[in-house]
C-alpha cells in the first residue's frame, strides 16, 4: 500500500520539476502568489517547498524581493559531483550486500527499462533516474544514506540537462551506466556496483568540465 504524498511534497515536486527543466529560467524572479497559481497549492505548501529548494540551493529567498531561481553554477556542480559521488558509492556496495530478493528483483527489472530507453525525452529519463536512485537507496538499507543523498540530485540533474549537447546520445551513455549499477547490486556484486557508479559520476565530470573548458 503506497503512503499518500503530502501536499508539500507535491509542491515541491512540481516546482522542482519547473527549475529543473527550465520552465523556471534561471535568474527569473518569481513570487509565492505565482507559485501558488501554477501549482494549484496554497501558501503553507508552496513555502515548504521553497525552504527544501532554498536549502538545495535551487532558490533564493529574499522576503523583500521574491524567491529568486538560482544560476546554473559550475563550481557549485563540482562540488556536487565531489559529494555525491563518495554517496552513491557507499549506497551501491550496501545494497549489493544488504537488498533482499524482492528489491533485488525490482532492479533488475528496471535495469531493463532503463536498458530499452531511447531518445532525448529528459522528463522521461529523469522519471527512470529517481526510480533507481530510489530503489539503489532503499537496498542499502540504511536511512541516513537517503537523507544526505536526496537534496543533491535535483541541483546536479539540473545543471546536466541544462548543458547537454546530444540529449539522445548522452542519455542513451548515462542509461547504460545505470543499467550496469542496478545489475551489478542484483548479482550482489559489490565491486560491479561501486566500478558502474564511479564511471557513472566520472561521466558526469567530464560533462560539468567540458561546459568549464567552453567558457
């Protein structure tokens, strides 16, 4: 029986959408009233969400002014990718120790979606990303890994897509990396998983530096 999501999680999650695929430019200047409007929530809702993104570094708050949306920072992916990558390393070793059958078996099927995805649909992707985070977090079995790994996704996810160069190509790569991880946990492999998970986040720093190297 899945947990009904909070209104201030379906908040978030539709405005964290909105900075992610741009259709909250960054640098544009937006206000709670606004915010309310588009999502359909009311202010109580719509201010839990800001705080979460604020604290992500997504938005600025400024009582005076609005809530900005954050620039698109090459430093700040850098040191992103510096974090995240020693998390998603320790999560993919503890679930291919820790997973049992049942979460085992639903990766293993979600490394054939991800394995089967074409083209350059990043809404798409992105809905194929948080399932097996989800489900790589889950098999770790360990909650704290969720909690520092959860707010540094959508800001790096965010600065991928902004600066992809062949969505179609690049996320075909990406795809493959994260169908190697999820496999990996289900042989319960340990050294699979963290070797697909360290080429996953070397990939991404090599994107982040190429966008450095064009400026």
């Amino acid at each position: 029986m899945e947990v009904p999501v909070g209104k201030a999680q379906q908040a978030y999650e539709l405005i964290e959408s909105m900075i992610t695929f741009l259709d909250l430019a960054p640098g544009r200047l937006v206000s709670e009233s606004m915010l309310m409007d588009l999502t359909g929530f009311g202010r109580t809702p719509v201010r839990e969400a800001l705080q979460r993104l604020a604290n992500q570094g997504m938005v600025e708050i400024n009582p005076k002014r609005g809530v900005l949306v954050a620039e698109l920072s090459i430093e700040s992916q850098l040191q992103l990718l510096e974090i995240h990558r020693c998390l998603a390393e320790l999560t993919v070793r503890l679930a291919a120790r820790r997973a049992d059958s049942a979460q085992r078996e639903a990766m293993i099927q979600h490394a054939e979606v991800f394995k089967k995805f074409t083209g350059d649909d990043i809404r798409a992707y992105r809905t194929l990303l948080n399932k097996g985070q989800a489900l790589m977090t889950a098999g770790s079995h360990n909650q704290f890994l969720e909690m520092g790994m959860g707010p540094l996704v959508a800001p790096s996810v965010r600065f991928w897509f902004a600066n992809l160069r062949d969505p179609a190509t690049e996320l075909r790569s990406a795809a493959d990396l994260q169908t190697a991880m999820l496999k990996a946990i289900h042989k319960q492999d340990p050294e699979a998983a963290a070797k697909a998970t360290l080429q996953y986040y070397d990939y991404l720093l090599e994107s982040a530096l190429r966008v450095l190297q064009d400026r």
